[in-house]
C-alpha cells in the first residue's frame, strides 16, 4: 500500500510541490514524492499499536491502553495516562522530526499529507501535517485499476 498511497499523491499535489506523505497504521509510513510525482523513498517505524502491545508484552506491569482519541497530558497522572502520552506524543514527535528532515532535503515547500487508519489520532498532535486524506490508498488503487483498464492511459509508477 505504500506505492500505492504515494503514486495517488499526484492529485494533492497539483500545484506540483513535493509531498511527504504519513500513513499511519500497523507501522508509521514517512515517505517523498517529488514534485514530478516519483517516489524517492521514506522511513518506517513501529505503529502506536505495535509500540503499545510492545510495552505490554516486554513490560508486564504495564497495563493494555485503549488506542482512541483522548485527551492527551504531556505529564500523565496515572500509568494509562503515563503510557497514552507517551506513546502518542512520542508518536506525534517522531512523526514530526522525521518530516522536517525530510523536508530539509526537498525544501520546506513540501506538503504533508496523513492517510491511514490511526492518521485521525495524530492530527491534532503533529505540527507538521497539513492535510488529512483518508483515502489516499483507496484513490491509488483506483487510479492503477483504471490505467490499466484503459490501454492508452500512462502508468509511470510505482
């Protein structure tokens, strides 16, 4: 699905800047297209889910959080709190530092698009991501389905 997310990035990014592009699931998708729509790679790390099931499975005290849009504390007052702040602010500040590295190398000009499953979690946590497009995968899949239904349709990725 990560091609497939970036490939559709064409249709947000119109006015032809590069696009950075956070898929937010099972594990968190960081990844460039540039301005002329190829894909130039990206970073992986482990998902808010993953991390948590990590902490509790390696730290048995610790207990399951349910994974859902809450209120966040950055000083968390109980071990839920404790674990939900860190793990979706440290969720958030990952997300966030690896986008301006990004941005560093394509020029601050880079817009940044979340799609994924857990992206609604961390829309109002990151400072860097600008629009969310739930349907960025879906609409990649569709373009694909399409340009290969139509023999004179240009497919250039991914």
């Amino acid at each position: 699905t990560r091609c497939l997310s970036d490939w559709s990035s064409d249709v947000c990014s119109s006015d032809l800047a590069p696009v950075i592009i956070v898929d937010c699931g099972t594990a968190t998708k960081v990844d460039a297209v540039s301005a002329e729509g190829v894909f130039l790679g990206g970073a992986i790390m482990p998902g808010v889910a993953i991390a948590s099931e990590a902490l509790h499975s390696r730290a048995s005290r610790l207990p399951r959080v349910p994974l859902a849009r809450a209120e966040i504390r950055a000083i968390g007052r109980s071990v839920p709190e404790s674990l939900l702040a860190g793990l979706f602010l440290g969720g958030a500040g990952a997300i966030d530092g690896v986008v301006r590295r990004i941005k560093g190398v394509l020029g601050n000009e880079a817009a940044v698009v979340a799609t994924g499953g857990l992206s609604p979690l961390f829309l109002h946590l990151s400072d860097e991501i600008e629009v969310h497009d739930a349907f960025l995968t879906l609409d990649g899949i569709a373009e694909v389905a399409q340009s290969r239904s139509n023999p004179d349709a240009a497919f250039l990725g991914p």
